[in-house]
C-alpha cells in the first residue's frame, strides 16, 4: 500500500528535479561558467548621460566585452518614458554585432531589468523624459525563474499525463475527462505567466471593468483597478522580475478612488461575466493580493469553459474527436485565459447544438423535460451574450414530434422555442429598426441607419460587397490565422505550429468517422442556418461598424465563427473513408498535437517577452 | 410516492418561473419607471461637411430624471486620443462635480460616478472637453452625405445619461421568464404519473 502510493508520487518527483536540472544547467549554462568576481557588477559609473540636440538624453555605458545575463537600472520617472537601446553583442562566431532594444521607463514600477544573455562591449541610450537613474548594475548571479520553471514543470506534467492516458489505452470514454485535465493545466500556465494587464485581448479594459462591477451594489473603484483600466498602464514588463515588482506595486494601490451605487441586477447581455466576476470576488472576499483575484477571475473563466466544452464532448454522439481539437484551438485557449465573453459564447453554443446533434442521429433520443431545460441553458447562455446566433434554436423544429412524449407536447415545446428565439433576436433587431441602436465610432464614419437606409435603398449593391468581401475573406475567418493562432494584441503564433494546428483540424475533420451520422436534410438545414447566420454577422459588422457606403466590410473578426466550426464540420461527409488507426494511438495524437501547439505558443508569447 | 414527487417537482419548478414572471410584473407596474436620456450631440446638424474644432468644446445637457447615478461619455474618434486632454463636469454656476487629466492613448470611453449629483440645484450640466494640444482638428458636424473622413470628435459625441433602473430590461426578463415557464411546462405534465 504504501509502495503503491510512493509509485505514484515518482513521477511527479523526477518531473520536479528534472525541472531544477534544466532550469540550472540549460538556463544558466552560461552564467555558470562565470567567475564569482562578475557575477554582480556595477557599472553606474560608468553610465554617462548627455543631452542631445533635441533636449533629449544619450546615455552610454562602456563594457570590456562582459556577458551580461540582466542589466538592472533602478531608476525614478514621473511619466512613461520610452527608451531606445543601441547595443554592441557577440554573434554566433563571437564577431561583434550591433542591436537594439525598446523599453520603458514605467512610473510606477522602479526597475527595469533587461535580459540580455550575451557578451556586450558597449550600449547607448537615447529616451527623451525626466528620469532619474539611481543604480546601474549587471546581474550575473543565477535566480531561478519562478515563471519558467512552472512552465517547464507543467509541460512536462501534460506529456506525463498524455502518456498514461496513452498507457491506459486512450480510450474515447475517457476522453471529455483528459481534455478537462489538460486544458485546465495548459490554460492555468498561461494565466500564471501573464503579467498583470487588461490590454492583450481585445476590449479586455471592457469585459474586465464589467467582470468587476458584477452582483455589487456598491462598487469601490479602488486605485489598481483603475490603473488597469486605463489603455496601456504596463506596457513593456518584459522580465520575471518586473512581473513580481508590478504584481507588489498593484498590491499597494488599493485606496478607493469611487463608491458607484448600483442595483446588483446583471443584465442579460452581462452574463458572459459570470464566471469572472465570481472567480475575482471569491478571491477578493478571501482577502488575497490583487494580483491573484486578477488570475483567479481568469482562471474561473477558463474553468467554466473547459468544463462546458467537456460535458460537450462527454454527451456528443458525434465527432467526439472533432470537438476535442476545436476545443483546443489555440484562440479558444487564449480568449479562455482572458477577461472576455467568446469562451462563454463558444462553449454555450456548442453545448445546445451538441444536444440537438444527438436528437437528430439518433432517433432513440427522448426529448424530455431535461433535455430542453439544458438545451435552453446552454443556448440562452450564448446568445444572451450574442443575439446574433439566436437563430440557430430554430433547428430545434427538425426535431421529428416522435421522439416527444406526445404530438402536442412537440408542438407546444416548438412553438415556446420559437418565441424564445424571437425575444432574443427582439434585443437587436428592434434597436435597429427604431434607430435607437448606436453604431460603433472606433469604425470611423459609422450609423446603422443610414448604412440600413443604404442597404435597403440598393440590395442587389450590399449583396456585391457581402458576396466580394465573403469570397476574399471566407476561408481566413475560418482556419486562417485568426481563427486558429492570432492571441490578440500579443500577435500570432509561429508559422510551424499554425500549419500543425490547421492540418491536425483537417486529419480529424476527414477521419473521425463514427456509425451515427446527420441524415442528408438535415445537413441541408443545418448549412442554411449556418450559412444565414453568418450572413448575419457580417451584415451586423457592416450596420454597426462600417464607414457608409463602403465596399468591404470591416469588424468581422475570425472568433465570431468559431462557435460554427463544429457542426459545419458535422455537415460535411466523409463516410467514404476508413479509419483504422486504433483508438489508443489516435486519441492520444487529437488531444497531444494541439497541446504541444498551445504550450510551444505560451513559451514564444509569453514566456520569452514576458517572464524571462 | 416518491416517484409521484419526483415527477411533480418539474411542474413546480415551471409554475414557479411563471409566478416568478407575473410577480416581477406586478412590481415593475407598481414602481415608477425612471427614464434614461439619451443625448446625440451634433448628429441632427446637417449644414455643415468639415470644420475646424475650437477648443474647449462645451456641450449643455438637460437632466430630466429623478436620481442620475452615473454618466457615460463616449468620445467617438481615435484622433483626439493622441494628444492630453481634459474632461470635466460642471453646472451652470460653475461648481465642479467632475474633471480628469487624460495622457495620450487613454481610452475614449469613460464612465463616471457622479455621487453628489443628488445636491444638484438645476437639471443642467455642462460637459466640457479641452485640449490644449489639438490645433486643426477638423470636424464633421453633419450627417455624412458625402464620404468625408471623421476627424474630430464631435458627431459621435455620446452623452447618455445612465440610471441604474434600465426598465426595459426587465420587462424583457419578465417576459422571457414567462417563454421559458410556458414552454416546459407541457413537457412536464407529459411527464407526469
């Protein structure tokens, strides 16, 4: 017994000592190799700062030729000064090369600490601001990254897990439980190396603003929240130790700037927040440091999605492998560890339309009291969210009135779904007509009525640009970058992995067969719901976020589209081909592929720029 | 008997969202409704395509509600954030309720708690933005009938005044609770011993 449990903590010790061993020898190869006399150095007087034409500053530091692992400058500025950095390092055949580096004097963190791991001879600083350098130096010692070495730790652990899933013979039950386990480990490195900021998704000061104010009627917009409210308060935090002083520094901004009154009531199209508003006033009730309500708002967000996409792929009776992949897309992981609504959207939609895929393949399956209840959930979850997929409820009358108790039960039931649907399409569709819905100025010269006004006065015109721009853009919104690899205002990932990520997509697109599949009609239905649906999207960005009169449609972003992948896939047909790779083998691949995607993007987003 | 129940709680659960629903109602009918104003500066003018924009640009919004809680300011055009810039609230005599210094780049929406609205003496603010810096922005203050690039901020200068009762909201609730209730409701009884 007690041999059984020391068995199973071994891995998890050879995990952590190889950890240390790689982050020692492999991280600090070079630093090891320095003599104890160079490990620190100050080099502040050496720093000479001279003013330039401009009124600007050029500073210079002048090194013999010394490895400089972290340049740390305690500094104190007022104001957010940008610096540019010219420096002198060693190439590959140790010949001298020339570089530069941006940086920024934050106002409030009071080092900047730059990582350069090379030999440098010399470096010249140009930054234009008041700012006062107190200390110089270079840090040769070796600290142990706290950011990496998780990151290393996890990835290892995620490989670990693959393998006894693999062992244990992979099988397709277990699948909906690993995909939990592993996109909560993936999505959890991800939050835990981001550095503290509402600005790398897109409209992260919104969705983290309203995340905030959720259930409370008396809001206290305290210091830190408003400085991460502001567009840009910590942008270039770019080492492990920055992170740590930002993270102390929010710490200590807690005074209340405001008290806003408020009624607690969440609005319907505020319930995307839910999980992030829980996870950061848990974390905030417990009394825990800013920095982790921030995290654990995230993190509650993360867990909401992974575990509605799980019991998705759990209850799916088709294209389990399929859900498996679009789960683990890398902008869905991404948008998951983020303040943003677009996982709730995802996950609630794929929920309802899993379900409504099994009543159609599979006659056998009784629409009772608790299919509908959870179907209505899950859809009214997204959509309340997002009227604009409220359409897709009405596949609910495919549904054949056989599989209810009675006829008038389905008649009954249909005809509630159909006023269902109606009310929420009821919250923009009436905007729009009675002029009373705004459009969105950051698209410039915008106005949903007179672009309403314009498409109605000239149809057959708007259905040329509808058609022109959905020609050049259609495949992109779907597996094109931004579908698949963009993280936002952070960039995208590699090309190499972006092709593994779209061709894993497409092998399991082509050879999840299963014996259950949607009769011809039904695919039919459903790729005109699809279809009308994304219509409407891109008519709703050409209303709310185009210039009048132009002939392209701006504002369509590829993540609007993701919730529709899974059943476009289920439409197409692929009975023709024969799987016969076994299961051990090829559900180990579906959910590897795509975590090795995600963890090789945290390492070349996050944890190089960020934590290093 | 405990089948009997067992299939019964679903019934209970549907009347419940419909009682739910026709209370709901009967309170909103009995709470007076609050109205939100909603002011479009400059979007009605239609004289003029481009104009320069003097600053400070100051615009007078009557306040016809009972209790403003909060007051949302969208500036509309990305320009304006490229140079600092001053918001500030006033009344018609010149007591200050709000004013902010914004560094470039700060976000063009902002959302202010006003907590000593209540000592307002007249139903009249003042919202009032300078920029110092902002020396030629042209402004389109007219509908865009022609192709004219927006520049400054004016025709899509949204003041909407907020009041934390948003009625509409919850007669749509109401309604919707009385869709979800009637709609299961048929399956519950099909369910029923």
């Amino acid at each position: 017994m007690r041999w059984n449990c020391i068995k199973k903590i071994i891995p998890f010790l050879i995990i952590l000592l190889l950890t240390l061993a790689i982050e020692l020898f492999i991280f600090h190869f070079d630093v090891l190799m320095i003599s104890p006399n160079d490990r620190v150095i100050d080099v502040t007087d050496n720093f000479s700062c001279n003013k330039n034409e401009m009124g600007g500053t050029i500073a210079t530091i002048d090194i013999d030729k010394i490895y400089v692992n972290k340049l740390v400058v305690t500094y104190q500025s007022e104001k957010n000064v940008e610096v540019d950095i010219q420096y002198v390092e060693d190439d590959y055949y140790h010949k001298e090369m020339d570089s530069e580096w941006k940086d920024t004097f934050n106002k409030n963190l009071t080092q900047m600490v730059i990582n350069f791991n090379n030999y440098m001879t010399k470096m010249e600083w140009t930054y234009t601001g008041d700012v006062t350098i107190e200390k110089v130096s270079i840090d040769n010692q070796i600290h142990f990254n706290i950011f990496r070495m998780v990151y290393i730790f996890m990835f290892m652990l995620v490989g670990y897990v693959l393998y006894r899933y693999y062992k244990s013979g992979a099988s397709t039950k277990h699948l909906p439980v690993i995909y939990l386990i592993l996109s909560l480990m993936i999505g959890g490195i991800m939050i835990f190396v981001q550095p503290n900021v509402a600005m790398y998704s897109w409209d992260e000061q919104i969705h983290f603003r309203e995340s905030y104010r959720l259930f409370k009627r008396e809001i206290k917009w305290e210091k830190n929240v408003q400085l991460l409210l502001e567009t840009f308060p910590f942008y270039d935090i770019n080492s492990m130790e920055e992170q740590l002083e930002q993270s102390r520094f929010l710490e200590t901004q807690s005074s209340v700037d405001e008290i806003e009154k408020s009624s607690g009531f969440v609005p319907y199209n505020k319930v995307g927040y839910i999980f992030l508003g829980i996870g950061f006033q848990f974390a905030d009730w417990l009394g825990l440091p800013f920095a982790v309500c921030f995290k654990l708002g995230k993190f509650m967000n993360l867990l909401g999605y992974s575990l509605i996409m799980s019991v998705a792929i759990w209850k799916t009776k088709v294209g389990k492998r399929i859900l498996a992949v679009i789960a683990l897309l890398p902008v869905s992981i991404f948008l998951a560890c983020q303040y943003a609504y677009d996982p709730a959207v995802t996950a609630g939609l794929t929920l309802g339309i899993v379900y409504l895929l099994n009543a159609l393949v599979d006659r056998d399956t009784g629409i009772d009291f608790k299919f509908v209840v959870i179907f209505l959930i899950a859809m009214l979850y997204a959509c309340f969210i997002k009227a604009i997929y409220a359409p897709l409820m009405l596949l609910f009358l495919l549904i054949p009135n056989s599989q209810f108790k009675t006829k008038k039960t389905a008649i009954y039931t249909k005809v509630g779904i159909v006023i269902i649907c109606m009310l929420v399409m009821s919250t923009f569709v009436l905007p729009t007509v009675t002029s009373t819905m705004g459009a969105d100025s950051r698209g410039g010269n915008t106005s949903v009525v007179e672009q309403l006004q314009l498409v109605l006065s000239n149809p057959v015109g708007y259905i040329l640009v509808l058609k022109d721009t959905m020609i050049k853009l259609f495949l992109d919104e779907f597996i094109g970058y931004g579908a698949i690899g963009m993280y936002a205002y952070l960039g995208y990932i590699s090309d190499n992995i972006y092709l593994l990520m779209v061709l894993i997509l497409l092998f399991v697109s082509i050879t999840d067969t299963q014996k259950k599949q949607l009769k011809l009609g039904y695919r039919l239905w459903f790729l005109v719901f699809l279809i009308g649906t994304i219509l409407l999207i891109w008519t709703a960005m050409y209303l709310a976020f185009t210039p009048v009169g132009e002939n392209t449609i701006n504002g369509v972003q590829p993540r609007y589209f993701i919730p529709l992948l899974f059943p476009l896939i289920i439409c197409l047909d692929f009975r023709g081909v024969r799987n016969s790779i076994s299961d051990k083998v090829y559900n180990t691949i579906v959910l590897g592929i795509p975590s090795l995607v995600i963890l090789i993007s945290i390492y070349q987003l996050f944890i190089i720029p960020f934590c290093w | 008997m405990g089948q009997i129940v067992k299939k019964k709680y679903k019934i209970f659960i549907c009347y419940g969202i419909i009682l739910l629903a026709f209370l709901a109602f009967i309170v909103l009918l009995i709470k007076k409704p609050q109205a939100i104003v909603y002011h479009n500066v400059y979007a009605e003018d239609t004289s003029f395509s481009q104009e320069e924009v003097t600053f400070p640009l100051k615009e007078v919004v009557t306040v016809d509600i009972d209790n403003i809680q909060s007051l949302s300011l969208t500036i509309g055009d990305n320009t304006i954030n490229n140079y600092s810039y001053q918001v500030s609230i006033t009344d018609l005599d010149g007591n200050v309720y709000f004013v902010q210094d914004y560094d470039k780049y700060s976000s063009s929406s902002y959302y202010f708690p006003l907590n000593e609205l209540k000592d307002l003496k007249e139903n009249m603010l003042i919202l009032e933005i300078d920029c110092a810096d902002c020396k030629g922005i042209k402004a389109n203050l007219g509908k865009a009938t022609d192709k004219a690039y927006i520049s400054g901020i004016e025709k899509t200068l949204q003041i909407s005044i907020n009041n934390f009762k948003t009625n509409k909201q919850y007669y749509w609730y109401v309604f919707m609770l009385l869709a979800v209730g009637f709609t299961l409701l048929p399956l519950a009884r099909s369910e029923e011993i």
